[in-house]
C-alpha cells in the first residue's frame, strides 16, 4: 500500500461561527501501489480539496495521511516540499507551462529545486517520457506554439520526470476538445501501467474514470 487517509476531516471558516463549511468528515481512503483510482462528485463536495490535502498543497484539520509507512502530516514545510518534489506528480486542468520557456525547458523545471542542475539521466529519461508521448519533435516550441493536448501531455511528462510514486490529477482533460480528452485519457492510463505510478484522478469525465482501477465518489464529505 502506498497511501492511506484515516479519519481526514476538513472545513473553511471559523468553527465557532455560522460562516463554517465542512467539506470533509472523517474520510478514509487506501491506495496500493500502482492502483488507477477515479474520485467524482458534483461540483463543490470537496474533489479538489481532498486533492489538495493528498498533495499536502493543504492541511486536515484532523486524521492522519500516511505515504509509505511515514505520517507526512508531520513534516516540516522543508520536507514536505522535498516531498512533493520527489514522490508526487501534479497534473492540472490547465497546463500551467511557462510561457517564455520551451517544452523542453518545461519539463526539466521540476529536476533543479534539489539537484540545481540537470544531468545526463535526467535528459535521457525526458527524451525517453517525450518520445513516448508522441511530442520529442516539438520540445524546442514554446507553449503558444503548441495545440492544448500538446501542452497537456507535456504536463504529463513533467509531473513524471522525477519518476514520482503517486501522480495527482485534477480534472486534466476538462479544458480539451473530446478527442485530445480521449487521447489524454488514454496515455494517462498507459503511462501509469507501464511506469508503475499510482494514481488518483479527480474528473467529471465517464470516459477518464471508466478507465480506473476503482471509482470513488464523494458525498456528504466521505467516500463511497
């Protein structure tokens, strides 16, 4: 097993007060390694904010969040950092490439925090992920230069390059046409069989989610 969620409980306000939301209670949830798991639920039943606690961009308010054996709820903000640098890949329904940097320079970002330089294995394994993809002719391009399912799956290759565990992915093929959100779908599903990643997708889409190991969805603040 490669993640677990005991007890995750989370709000927006003051609990005190009549203006508190909780979004959350008491959620449990496990992931195996390799596991596809799809979460879905109508907007606003905290998708994104259970999302954003897994990739500890956020924090419970109550319950634990175990990454291999290790409470990460108990990190420092400098190890939680090294960890969402070295085990998670993030992908969004927007790209959020740089503009002024190339495809190429896009997905080497991720490798500089903690290495400060790229080195040979590095580059071989982005060529190696941008091949694969169907995109190695265009890393010189910069994003303006690119369709929307070019630059998605370049997101896809940066939230790899570090070979994280677990990829995180919320709503990635909500901003594209059906066919580009066909094809993400598929390489998505491709890409974390054949590289051995976990995954957790938070989508909207029938065609994404069917493609999952296990679907979850998230009513009244816990999953069912």
């Amino acid at each position: 097993m490669i993640l677990q969620l005991k007890n995750i409980s989370k709000g927006y306000g003051e609990p005190s007060k009549n203006n508190f939301r909780k979004v959350l209670e008491n959620l449990n949830l496990e992931v195996d390694t390799n596991q596809k798991i799809a979460i879905a639920g109508p907007s606003g039943s905290g998708k994104t904010t259970l999302l954003n606690l897994i990739g500890t961009l956020d924090h419970p308010d109550a319950g634990e969040i175990i990454f291999k054996d290790a409470r990460i709820t108990g990190y420092s903000h400098e190890e939680l950092a090294h960890f969402r640098n070295r085990e998670l890949g993030f992908v969004f329904q927007m790209h959020h490439l740089l503009p002024q940097c190339t495809l190429w320079e896009n997905v080497l970002l991720p490798v500089l925090p903690f290495k400060k330089i790229v080195g040979k294995a590095d580059k071989d394994w982005a060529e190696h992920l941008l091949r694969k993809v169907g995109i190695w002719e265009q890393r010189n391009q910069k994003p303006s230069e690119l369709s929307g399912g070019e630059c998605q799956r370049t997101a896809v290759v940066r939230a790899l390059i570090n070979k994280p565990q677990l990829i995180l992915a919320d709503e990635p093929t909500g901003a594209l046409d059906e066919q580009n959100a066909e094809n993400l779908a598929e390489l998505l599903n491709h890409i974390s069989s054949e590289e051995g990643v976990s995954l957790i997708v938070v989508t909207h889409s029938s065609e994404l989610a069917s493609q999952m190991d296990k679907i979850y969805h998230l009513k009244n603040g816990r999953l069912q």
